[in-house]
C-alpha cells in the first residue's frame, strides 16, 4: 500500500514530461540499436515515459488503475494504491522524480504506518 497525494493545485505534464524524457546522468542510450520491426525481447524494462502515460491516465480513472481516492484530506488530492503493479509504476516514477516534477508525493507504507498511528493502523 502507498498513498499518492497531489501538493499542486494541478498536475503539471509538462515538468514530468521533461523529466521522464531526460536520461539520468551516467546512463548510456540503451535503445539506439534496436530494430523497431523486431519483436521485443521478454523482460525487457520499460520505458519510463511508459509509465507517465500509465500515470497520466491513472489520474483521470483511478480506480481502473488500482488507485482508489481517499476522501476528506487536507491535500488538494489523495489516492490510496494496493495494486502491487500501481505501486511499482508509482515507485519508478518517484526514483527518476518524474512525481516530483507533476507536483505529487508518493508515501510509502512506512510512512503511511508512521502518520496513522496504532489506533488507525490496525483499522487499515
């Protein structure tokens, strides 16, 4: 479980955009000789703009990507996310600060676990 929170007042696409876009220093082109027509090899990770877009349309509907928006928050917005797949996609976006750059926070389960408390924890 992770809690997804927008501190914007709205996403901004472009900053993530950027982001994602932008290769992390020391990281060579992996892709520059691959065969567009050739099948892609199993395993192979994806794409982080992959991921935006993933991310991208999460936002609009969440709950058909494994988010589900909490109610009654002091954030602009809040989404929980207990899919194991929403919470990987959420996880690499925040490594490479494309969530940062949207204007949102990813709150691990640690963290969630911190904030709750014993009382709210165990209601969870």
């Amino acid at each position: 479980m992770a809690i997804l929170e927008l501190v914007r007042p709205a996403p901004d696409w472009i900053g993530a955009l950027e982001v994602a876009l932008t290769r992390p220093p020391g990281v060579p082109e992996r892709r520059s000789g691959d065969d567009p027509w050739s099948p892609r090899p199993e395993g192979r990770p994806r794409r982080i703009s992959d991921d935006l877009a993933w991310f991208r349309d999460a936002v609009d509907e969440p709950a058909e990507h494994g988010l589900q928006p909490l109610e009654e928050t002091a954030s602009v917005a809040a989404w929980e996310g207990s899919d194991d797949e929403a919470v990987a996609r959420l996880g690499r976006l925040e490594d490479r600060g494309v969530l940062v750059a949207a204007g949102f926070l990813l709150h691990p389960p640690d963290d969630i676990a911190e904030l709750l408390g014993d009382e709210l924890r165990e209601n969870h």
